[in-house]
C-alpha cells in the first residue's frame, strides 16, 4: 500500500540477526536466506492502510513490531476482529484463491515491518507454502461467524 516509507534505500534488506517476527524466525535458514532477498524493511505509521476490503492484495507484511488490526464490515459499520503482531503476518491471505483481501487492515501502534510483493511471495518462494491454508480458511469460517453474529 502507499505510504509505507522505505528504511534506508531500496537496497535495505534485512540484518543478518535473527528475525523478530516469530513467523520468518521459524524458518528453517536455508529458506529464511532464501526469503530474506526478497523483503524489503518499511516503517508503518498509525493509520496507514495495509489492506483494503475487496482490493488486490499487492505487499506481505512481516511486523518486527508495532501492532496492526484487522476489521470487517457489519451491517452497523465496522468491527474488529483480529490483531496482528510479530507473531503473525499481512497478507497471507493472497495464499487462498480470491486473491483479494476480505478486511481492512490498518496500523494502530507504529513500528517497523519487512514486506515483499505478493507475486513474488506466492510465486518465487515455497515460504507460502508454510502458511497453513487450513488455518487461513478456518480462521475466515470463524470472523464470518461473528460477523453474521452482528448482522
């Protein structure tokens, strides 16, 4: 999304430390290197946008910190159903079929975050793979749950 300011140049990638995002720290190595060539460090301000309802989904973001929530509509207006840390990541979503993104996702606390496009997330790299699509699909049965709960 626009708005997220790139951490140095556009050749910042991340540090040879260890990852504070439990998802890319849980990487086997040969696969975190892999990963890591293609992410780029951006900072997150409050309020930016991340996803937007039914927009292609175009950044993975991996927070190292700060705090981003996720919101679905009602027909009431709009509720929150999620928050998304350094243990989890944005956008993996692109991994189901839709391609689109079902919430809008927004940044609450500032902080710092690594993101790589989405083709080259879903196309380049097996990393994808990784992220339990069981996992995704249960969790969008469950907001849709309570979403109806408030319909």
């Amino acid at each position: 999304m626009e708005g997220s300011r790139i951490i140095g140049s556009q050749e910042n990638r991340p540090p040879a430390t260890p990852f504070a995002n439990h998802l890319l720290a849980g990487l086997p190595v040969a696969e975190s290197s892999r990963l890591a060539r293609g992410l780029q460090a951006v900072s997150l301000r409050r309020g930016q946008p991340l996803q937007l309802v039914n927009r292609w989904i175009d950044w993975v973001y991996f927070l190292e910190s700060g705090v981003a929530s996720a919101f679905a509509g009602t027909r009431d207006g709009q509720i929150g159903i999620a928050m998304i840390g350094r243990e989890g990541v944005v956008g993996a979503t692109i991994a189901l079929p839709a391609g689109r993104s079902l919430y809008r996702i927004v940044v609450e606390v500032p902080g710092r975050a690594y993101r790589m496009p989405t083709e080259q997330f879903v196309l380049g790299h097996d990393c994808h793979a990784r992220v339990d699509e069981r996992h995704l699909a249960q969790r969008q049965i469950h907001d849709r749950r309570v979403l109806s709960q408030h319909n």
